[in-house]
C-alpha cells in the first residue's frame, strides 16, 4: 500500500491551497493563504505562512521556515506582504525565507527557479533573488538585497542591505558584501575585494573564449587601470558597441547607488 501523500500529523488550513500531488511530511504546518504547486514536495517540521505562493516540482527540507513575518521592527503581522517561490528549488534545513515590508510598493520577497539554497540560509525581507543560483550553507542576504541569475555565494557570505549581486558573480566563503558586485566578478573578504572574473564559472555557462576574454578585459579596465570611474565608463561604452557582456557591466556600473566592490 503506498503511503498517503500527507502525513496525518501535519496541520494544514483550510484556506491554504495544495495541488493534489504536493506531498506533506510528519508535523509539518502549513497556514491560511499558502498557495503550493504540482509535484512540490514538503518535509517533516516545515512551517509555511502565507501570503505566499510556491511554484511546482520544490522540495524543501525539514525545519525550513517560509514566509514568517520579517525582522524588520516596522513589520506587522497583518500587513499586505507576501513571498513568491518559483519552480524546481531545492530548499534545505533550516533555511528562513521571509515576507517583505511597507517599504516596498510590492512588500514581496521573491525567489526565482531552479535555485540550490544550502542549510542555514537566509532570505530576508523585500530579497529579489533570480534563477539558478546556488547560495551555499549560512548564506545570509539582508533586506532589499538583488540577487541575479547564475551566481554563487560560497558558504557564510553576508551581504549588506541594499546591495545588488550581478549575474553570473561567485563569492568565496565568509565573505562580507558592502557593496554591489558586478556581473562576471569573482571577490572575497572582508570586506570582499575584487579578485578576477568568475572564468570556470563562464566557460560552464558556455560562454566562448573570446566572450571570456573581453569581460577579463574588462576587469582589467575597471580594476586594473589608473582611470577614474567616469573615464571607466567612456571606455566600457565604446567595447559595449561589440560586446553585450560589456554592455550589461555599464549598465549594472551606472544603476548602482551603493557603488561597487573594488
């Protein structure tokens, strides 16, 4: 006889909805406005507190807890926020992702697809995390921080409210993030320098040798040079022209009001 796809020891409300293929483990609690999708599976001892919505095909470990109100001291717990999960995460213990705020038009945290978030993690308040990232165990992003897609942030990375992670960056483990990293960045310490490009991290993508010898060239230019910043990106436009990786680095170089990792 194969065994019922919700565990009778688990609490789950009657105005949570559940895709008939979701899966509840022993003791977990699932509450009002929890929205879950095909295929998602949910371990033993998970809390999940709505609003919130998780796509299809998750799975999420036990003693996970998603969706709590925030720490921030101007959360309430009737506020009008919520979190948004997309497909195909794996979720493991202990990891807390939590509401947004007011200090947001959305109040949303959200977190994209396909993305491995290791033991210990933490998703704060108003975090818009991309896809496919790989945030190692006791990764923690403070409020209102912007992950991109196809990073990875090595074990215990703190990063500073704020603060924005381009695509395809990596992080060493332990890391202290002030500031915002450019897309293509590898960095460390603490607080993390720059150190080079993420160049394993490209040729898996299946970025070409050429690709990843003009975003070195880049690195070079904005690290590297004796230019100041604005004479950077006069030289960034003009590789921009023929290289849309240099044109994504302007662009995230020109949006950043906390200023970069240098």
């Amino acid at each position: 006889m194969s065994a019922p796809l919700i565990h009778p020891t688990a609490i789950i409300d009657a105005g949570a909805r559940l895709h008939p293929s979701v899966s509840v483990g022993p003791y977990s609690i699932i509450g009002p406005h929890v929205e879950i999708g095909e295929g998602t599976r949910i371990g033993p001892h998970v809390v999940l507190k709505g609003p919130m919505r998780i796509g299809r095909d998750n799975t999420i470990f036990q003693f996970a807890s998603l969706g709590e109100i925030s720490q921030d001291k101007t959360a309430r717990i009737d506020d009008a926020t919520r979190v948004e999960i997309g497909d195909g995460n794996t979720i493991r213990e202990y990891v807390t992702i939590q509401r947004g705020t007011l200090k947001t038009p959305d109040g949303l945290t959200k977190v994209g697809d396909r993305n491995w978030i290791m033991a210990n993690a933490h998703i704060a308040h108003d975090c818009i995390v991309g896809s496919d990232n790989i945030l190692a165990n006791g990764t923690t992003l403070a409020g209102h921080v912007t992950i991109e897609d196809w990073t990875g942030l090595g074990g215990y990375t703190l990063v500073h409210q704020y603060c924005r992670i381009g695509g395809h960056a990596f992080t060493g483990g332990g890391s202290v993030i002030l500031k915002d990293v450019p897309p293509f960045m590898m960095i460390e310490g603490q607080p993390a320098k720059a150190r080079g490009i993420n160049s394993e991290g490209l040729k898996r993508r299946g970025f070409s040798a050429d690709e990843i010898g003009t975003v070195k060239d880049a690195y070079k230019l904005i690290y590297m040079s004796d230019l100041l910043m604005a004479e950077v990106k006069l030289k960034l436009a003009e590789m921009a022209v023929d290289s849309p990786h240099c044109a994504r680095l302007l662009a995230f170089i020109e949006s950043s009001t906390r200023s970069i990792v240098r």
